[in-house]
C-alpha cells in the first residue's frame, strides 16, 4: 500500500436492485460505513431480474436523495448496471473506487439466478472496471425479513476481502440462508449449482378482455453435489462463489473444429 | 434417431432483440426454414442491450402477427428472454424445440458483449432448457447492412450443429466480420476475448431544465491474443465461441478458502 493510499480512507461504492429504500440496503451501508467512506448509487424502483441490462433507448437521471444520514447518495431511474456506470462516469468521475457491494438482496441470487440477478450484475459491471465486487443476498424475499442473524458474516467477509483481496477474480456471490432458528452454521467457498427455473406463468385477463401473463415459477435444482452453494444454504452455510464473464465453454473447442472452413 | 423423430421435421425457434420487424430476424428466417418448421416470437420494440433481464413488474403480451408469409410468429412486448420463456411455455406448450437461433443482430455481440446482449441472453435462456442455441450477429449496426456476404456462414453453421451438436455446450456466440469488399475469409472457433466498454455518458438538459444522461461509449479490447473472438473477426473470420451460464472461477476457490468459519 503507499503511503498515499494509507492516509486516504477506501471509497466503496454501495449498490442493489431492490431500490434505494429497499431495508437490505440500509443493513449494507451500515456495516460497510466502518470501512471507508461510502457513496450510494441505487434504482429509484425495483429492479430485480434486469440481469445485466443497460439503458439503451431512454435517457438516464440521477438525483441526490437524503436517504442515509451523513452519506452522499444518489438515485437513478436505470437498471443496476446503470447506475454502477453512472457512479463510476458521473458521481465518482475523478476518484478510485476501492470496493463495490451490491445487496443485501432481499431473495437468493445462488446457482444460475446470477444471471437474472440485478444485484449481482451490478457488482459484475463493477468487477469488469477491476474493482474488488461483491454481491450479498438473503434468503428471504420479505420486506420485513431479519438482517440480524446475517451481519456479522457480511461484515466478516467484507473486512476479509478488503485485507486480503480475491485471487484469481474480482467478483463473489454471496448468499446468506435463513434458517428459522437464526443460527447461520458458517461459511462455505463453493461453486454455482446447475440449476433451472420451471416457469408457470400466471395467465389472466385485462378489463378489455385481452389476455396477459405474469411470470412466475419454482426453481430447480439439477446438482446435489457438496461442493456447491446450493447445498451449503441447505446446510445452513453462507455461500461463497467467485465469479467472473468469461463465458467460454473450453471444453467444447478442441470438438467444434469441425466448423472451421 | 428413432422411427418417430425421423418421420417428423424438426421444430426451429427463431427470436432476436431488435424486434420482430428488423431486417436481420427475416434473414435469419429465410435460412432456416430450409431445415423445419420455423416459430417466430421475438420482441415488439428493440430490446438491445437487456441482457438476461426478465419482467417481473409487469403483465406480459404475445401477439400472433402476419410478418413472415406462411409461418407462425408471434411478438411480445418482454425482453427476448421473455420471449423465450412464453415461448417455450406458452406457444409451444406441448412441442419440443430442437434448435434455437437469435438473431442476426445489427452489431457485435464478440467479447464480453456476450452479457448484455438480449440477443445472446435469448439463446442462452433456450440452452438452459437444453435446447442447442446459436446467437448470431453482425458486424454493423445500419437497417440497411449487407447481409447476403454471412448467408452461407449462417447457412453451414446451423446445418452443422444440426447433424453433429455441439459437444460439452448447448450454446454458440457467432459473430460475423463485415469486410468492406464483402469477402468473409472463413469461420474460427475460439474463445471469448477479455475487453470492456470506456463510457462516454451524453450530457444534455431536457425541456424542464433538468439533467439527463444517455449511455455511449466505445468498446477497449484488452486481449490481443489469436485464439478469441476479436482477433477472428479483426481477420475477417466469422467467429464461434461455445458458450455456457457456469460463472464460477474454479481458479479461486483454493485461495478463497480463508473466508470459511
């Protein structure tokens, strides 16, 4: 660290889907303000399920709200991902972001739904620009679900990663489970359990008589194997998956040459 | 293949993110109706850059519409992974899609494109339900752009992973170079080249004298290497990478370990 980095406090950049007034993210900014001076940029409205969506076709605002006493923070009208680009571009334009945390998601982002997560988007779009990233989400989707019983492992594991950094990756997808009695057993490095959601949308009819479906569905688990997060919050555990974008499947190249003319 | 499967044409998904009226989808349609029975449901409006975004807040539509003489098509007013989703679970309720293909996009999806691509997120929502997808997109982003040059590309890699699958993967990121000469050189198979967006927000003030921003940029390539996606197409190459939704960096966990209580 240089000298000049020791004087200066850590800026961490606070995001989520689930709005700027959302509790979860009020439990977040409560824990990471310890840490380094903290500035908010989060969705005016709910985002869940933008996955890593980018506002195309309309124009993005941004405006300072008074949401968390003594904390600079700021509302946008895009997905997650915008606002973590407004953040880096606009409100933070001369200075380093040192950590991005995006939650606490009030709803699980395990297994495959990091990939419809604006949560977890949003702390990808962070990673992408190098900054140390990480997503938290509860597993429970109640506005008045208990934060409590979690704190002190999201506490844990932001201090652990700003100490100690992620090797090999600038992204994890934290998921904390909910078990009824509170006791949080631990925590658990693993992979991302396979896994799909078996649609069954809602089918209805508006007042003019034209039909509409509203999605909805019941997620599945394809992996029963202990090494992943699927099983460790069955356990009881916090899971830990890092993640990263490179989406190539490696395995296939060497059987798809085939294709090459 | 068995007596029944053999008898029957194969039943061929067609979606994209410009909407159902662009010029790319009915390139796209000509192509592979030549190998079975073609379904169209894509998006009513252009839905770039959604990624993986599903619609939670709101009602979903799908319309039967008269847009491809002779074929069942249909446009929703959801993201291209609604559409997948209705489509799967609603239009083709009781039938099973063999093929899925998305596209062909006004512009690339090579690189880390690949997450906030609407197009890209479409096929991988059907590869998700097992079904082999093939996302395709051009290198030039004008209604009016060539596309006779890619014809046969697009032609030879639906025909090919039609009869052979593609092995450890159920999903392809095609990218097609658009050589001023037209003169395509070939087709590589390769991996996804590490690169980001360097945003330049536009900054205007609206008729109320309030501040918008409108999201620019211009795309870095980080990786110069002759095994990815960007140098395939920078060589006039069209470009395959075999694809998935694993996120995970298995390469971290061992030194991640740390975190575990």
């Amino acid at each position: 660290m240089s000298y000049f980095a020791a004087m200066s406090k850590p800026l961490i950049l606070v995001t989520n889907d689930d709005g700027i007034v959302a509790p979860g993210i009020r439990v977040l900014v409560d824990i990471v303000r310890a840490y380094g001076d903290v500035v908010v940029v989060a969705p005016d409205s709910p985002q869940s399920g933008k996955g890593h969506a980018v506002t195309l076709e309309e124009p993005l605002r941004i405006n300072k709200v008074n949401v968390f006493p003594g904390l600079e923070a700021y509302e946008c009208n895009g997905t997650p991902v915008d606002c973590v680009k407004l953040a880096k571009h606009i409100v933070l334009k001369d200075r380093k972001v040192d950590l991005c945390v995006s939650g606490i998601n009030h709803g699980s982002n395990a297994s495959i739904n990091i990939i419809y997560s604006g949560t977890m988007s949003a702390a990808m779009e962070a990673s992408l620009e190098g900054v140390n990233s990480i997503g938290f989400s509860l597993l429970n989707f109640a506005f008045d679900a208990d934060f409590n019983p979690c704190r002190p492992y999201v506490d844990k594991i932001i201090r652990d990663v700003m100490e100690r950094g992620i090797p090999h990756s600038r992204l994890l997808n934290v998921n904390i489970p909910y078990p009824e009695n509170g006791r949080i057993r631990g925590i658990r490095v693993c992979k991302q359990a396979e896994g799909r959601w078996r649609e069954e949308f809602m089918e209805a009819v508006d007042p003019r008589g034209q039909k509409y479906y509203w999605l909805t569905g019941v997620f599945q688990v394809d992996d029963h194997s202990e090494d992943t997060d699927i099983w460790a919050l069955q356990n009881n555990y916090v899971s830990v998956v890092p993640s990263g974008h490179d989406l190539t499947t490696y395995a296939s190249i060497p059987g798809l040459k085939y294709l090459e003319v």
